[in-house]
C-alpha cells in the first residue's frame, strides 16, 4: 500500500506496511524492538553492531532481531564475513507501519503520485496542461506502410508509457493515440507529440528524424542510432529518448522514444518508466536534449528489466 502525506505545499508518497490483524502488530509493541526498528530504518546494520550501539548484550538484541524478522518487519538485505563468521545485515521492510479501520475511506481525485519529481514535471512540462495530457501520442500502424511495407510491433509499449503518465496526469476528453497513418493524413503534426517506435514503423519518427539530435542511419533494415558524439549504436536492445522542439509548430515540443528493433524500443520505454532518474539525470529544461540506452536482462527471464545509460545531455 502507499502513504500519501502532506508537507507544507507538497505531496509525498511511501510504501506502508498495513495491519489488519492484532496478532501481526505485537512485535512492535515493545520497547527494544521498536528502537531496533527505527535504527535500521536509518541503515542496514548487524545484530552484533546493535548490540554495541545500544549496549545491550548481542543475546538479548538477536532474539529481538528474530521476532522483527518472523514478523517480516525486518529483512536481510546482505551478509558479509566478519571476523570468522558470517554477519547478517537488516533493515526494515517497509518505511512505515499502520492500522487499517474498516471504515473512513474517501477518494482522492487529480492526485498524481509523480507530480512533485522536478525532473519529471520539467520534462513534461509542454506536454501537461491544466493536469491533463496536452499531447498525442502517435504509434506505428500494425498494417503494412511506408517505403518498407512495414508492420508496427511496438504500439503496445504506449500502454506502458500511459500507465506511467497516469502518475502526472489525467486523460485527456479527445482520444489521446493516434497511427501514425492517421496524424499525417489529419495533418495533425503542429501538435506536442510523444512518439513511439523507430522509423521504419513509424512513419512520424522518419519524418522527425533529421530534427533529432540522436538520429537513425542507414537504408534498408540495417539501421543503427547515430549518438550526439557521433558514435553508431549497432546492439538490437540499444534505444534512445529525446525532446526537442516541434518542426512544424515550435511552440510544440516532441518526445521520440525509439530504438534499433522493437526490443530497442521497448529498452527505450522502460528507460524512461523506470529507471528515469538515471535517464533524466542531466535533463535540465533544454530545448534539445537525448539520452541513448541499452536494455538488460537482470533478473535472467530473457526479458529486458533495466537499462544502462550510454549518453545523456
């Protein structure tokens, strides 16, 4: 569960460990424990190294350690030898504990979880009006189109991306996806657009391509991302975001996020969704601005999980 709270102007949020039974909450009641509690709160720590800090016998403080960790309030987070024997660092799982009454539940509206990320907020910045979505987002069509007959794969990646918008937004009244067949046969371009996809799917990125900072080169299938350095980015997984202002209305600003073959694309999307801290590090209200990724695999599924940052500013 998240804890929404309040503090002077801003909201934040934290995950929130809930009881709903009076057995599950008795480990916190007790005066050690909740000091215990709140140390590792601050960092991860051994039962030995509590000891010594609260000068208790390390006895007294491990039995308390084990009640905290039965209850799943604490958990290991690493181990390491420590003078012969293998220490067992802690820390709490969750930044605050409650109790739920079942009754007292009120709907929140327009509160975006995201909203107060200054990164995020200036990133979107032209792409939010009034907390809802002043853009469109423009995926490849799944028909065959274009110079090379091709079928988009990737449009579902937008449904990603629009679950993660829906933490700084609210949908707009006008259905807010478009085919890229269809922007340009509406002549729909002077607008702020988010588009997806490499520029053999998606005929808008083809058009935007010689306003990018980080572009595609090449013909035919055998593309490659060409970085602000210069440098040709050759690997399938290997994708990239960027903004810049709108060709066709420089009013507008637009967001590419495209890569060498769909699994690019998708290292691109998850770039921005989950690992935007580090995308969007160096991100500072520029007109003109990239950030090259390529995709990894950590968890060992086959799927790409995470990215690393190649280039960004």
């Amino acid at each position: 569960m998240k804890l929404l709270f309040e503090e002077g102007e801003k909201l934040f949020v934290k995950d929130i460990k809930i009881f709903d039974d009076p057995e599950t909450i008795k480990p916190l009641l007790n005066s050690v424990r909740w000091r215990i509690l709140g140390m590792l709160a601050e960092k991860p720590m051994y039962p030995g190294e509590l000891a010594k800090t609260m000068k208790m016998h390390e006895q007294k403080v491990y039995y308390h350690v084990k009640q905290l960790s039965n209850a799943g309030l604490i958990t290991i987070v690493k181990k390491k030898e420590f003078k012969g024997a293998l220490a067992k660092y802690y820390q709490t799982s969750f930044p605050a504990f409650g109790v739920q009454l079942p009754f007292g539940k009120k709907r929140l509206s327009n509160v975006f979880l995201n909203k107060e990320n200054e990164k995020l907020s200036n990133f979107f910045r032209s792409f939010i009006k009034d907390d809802e979505l002043n853009a469109k987002i423009v995926v490849g069509s799944p028909d065959p189109h274009g110079p090379f007959k091709a079928h988009a794969r990737d449009g579902h990646y937008a449904i990603d991306l629009a679950m993660f918008l829906g933490q700084l937004c609210k949908l707009p009244k006008d259905f807010s996806v478009k085919l890229d067949v269809d922007l340009i046969a509406e002549k729909e371009e002077k607008n702020n657009l988010i588009v997806v996809g490499g520029p053999v799917t998606n005929r808008v990125t083809a058009m935007l391509n010689d306003y990018l900072p980080v572009k595609f080169v090449g013909k035919d299938w055998a593309w490659g991302i060409q970085t602000s350095k210069g440098d040709i980015r050759r690997e399938d997984k290997a994708g990239f975001i960027t903004r810049v202002k709108n060709p066709w209305d420089e009013s507008k600003r637009v967001i590419v996020i495209a890569g060498n073959r769909v699994i690019g694309t998708k290292s691109a999307v998850i770039g921005l969704t989950r690992n935007y801290d580090r995308v969007l590090r160096n991100f500072d209200k520029q007109d003109s601005w990239s950030c090259v990724v390529e995709g990894f695999d950590m968890s060992g599924n086959g799927k790409v999980d995470t990215v690393e940052v190649l280039e960004a500013g």
